[in-house]
C-alpha cells in the first residue's frame, strides 16, 4: 500500500477542542458561586446561562470533530454539577434562601435544606442520565434536564432582582421555587428534549430556525423575563403533557 494513502492518526490535541468548552463552561458555573458571595446576581444569572450556552456546544463540537470519548462523557457531566447543580443552589440561597434565618431557627433551615435538596437532585439527575445513555429515546428526557433548571432558578432571581424584588422578601416563594424545580429533575415527566432520533438529528427545519429567531429577538429585548417564561413553559410542559395523556386514557409510557 502507498503510504501516502494511509490515514494519518488524528492528532491528540484536537480532543481538548470540546473539554475546553466544558471547562468554560465549568469556569462560568464557578464564577457564578463566587458572584452571588459578593451580591453581584445578575452577573452569576448571566454566567449561569453563559455555561448552559457551553454545555450545548461541547458535545455538538465533539461530534463534528468525531472526537467523542468516555472522559469527555464523564468530564461533561461532573462540570454540569458544578454548573448547573451548586451554581444556581448557591444564587438562590444568597440572594433568598438564606433570608429565611430571620424567622427563627427553625425556618432558617430550611433554606440551606432547600438549596441542598436543589444541588443533590441534580446529582441524582445526571447520574441517571448517565446510567441510561443508549437505554432511552433521544426525543425525550426523563425528567427535567439539570441545565433547564438552572434557568428556571436564576432567570428567577434574575427577572426578581432586576424589577427591584429583594430575595428576602420573596424568601419562601424563592424556596417553593427551589423545591419545584428540585423535584421536576428527579421525576418520572417526559420533557422534549429537541433532539431527533435519526441520521439528520443535527438538522434544524425551517420553522424551528424562525421560531428559534424569534426567541432570540425576544431575549434580546427583555433577557430575565423571557428566560424566566421560556423556563416556566418547559417546566410545565412534562407535568401538563402527563396529566393529558392520563385524562385520554393513554396507556403508560416505559420509564425509560
């Protein structure tokens, strides 16, 4: 064989193009912590987000580039608790679930248990997710995904704080929050996941192009308030589209 035509072996340096979005990406969920520590919540919001940005392109990147690996799998998902686990528990517990000390001891536990229970069910959520990889129809997640939650939580804060809202005030809607989308990860609620099943699943049609346009014109307008509805709408829909199928007597969808 001419050893012109044999395949040279893919340099090792190109599998750190998709962890160096991971580890942005791990990068923004801890600036987020040191952030909400120094009262700076829009900007641990805006990280928070700026993370869930990276966390979409590592794995598109790692594919286009067919440089998928068992590490990277890992890596992703130990930054996604970083990220999308602690980051926003800690936002919300600073900005408002720390708040709830001032109504004795008792209640004042409740908002670091509240921000525990938030960092220990995304835990559980990955670690699922993981567990189920090539088990479980891509069109679909089980459970809401730990990066939607994170945007439910601090595009909360975010839209509160910018109207001029101060977490104290708002202490225990803040923890009711918290609790919601702390559960909605562990639950059993299919949420689509915009992800096809096919050989074209990285194709986007022309209507979810436009309707994609669309959101981002509307983010740029008003960036807190239309991430917090987008939020409430997707966190919603897995509950909504369960009580649909129970009220036409759907049979059961498989767990998995």
């Amino acid at each position: 064989m001419d050893p012109s035509h044999i395949p040279r072996p893919r340099g090792r340096g190109i599998y750190l193009l998709p962890n160096l979005f991971t580890t942005g990406g791990m990068f923004a969920g801890f600036y987020a912590i040191i952030a909400a520590t120094q009262g700076h919540y829009e900007n641990a919001c805006i990280a928070v987000f700026i993370a869930a940005i990276l966390d979409g392109l590592d794995g598109r990147v790692a594919r286009l580039t067919n440089t998928q690996s068992e590490f990277g799998v890992q890596y992703d998902s130990l930054a996604d608790l970083i990220s999308f686990g602690l980051a926003p528990a800690l936002v919300m517990y600073h900005w408002a679930l720390s708040s709830t000390r001032l109504d004795g001891v008792v209640p004042g536990k409740l908002g670091w248990i509240a921000a525990f229970l938030y960092a220990a069910c995304a835990a559980i959520r990955l670690a699922r997710f993981n567990s189920q990889v090539g088990q479980v129809d891509k069109r679909w997640f089980i459970g809401l995904a730990s990066p939607a939650s994170a945007g439910l939580v601090v595009s909360f804060v975010w839209t509160c704080h910018d109207n001029g809202f101060s977490g104290e005030e708002l202490r225990y809607i803040a923890l009711g929050v918290t609790v919601a989308a702390a559960l909605l990860m562990v639950s059993r609620f299919r949420y689509f996941s915009f992800k096809g099943g096919g050989p074209r699943s990285d194709r986007m049609p022309f209507l979810v192009g436009v309707v994609v346009l669309a959101v981002l014109v509307a983010v740029a307008i008003d960036p807190p308030s239309v991430l917090l509805s987008i939020g409430v709408l997707y966190a919603l829909s897995g509950p909504v589209r369960a009580l649909w199928r129970r009220m036409r007597r759907l049979p059961p969808e498989p767990a998995t």
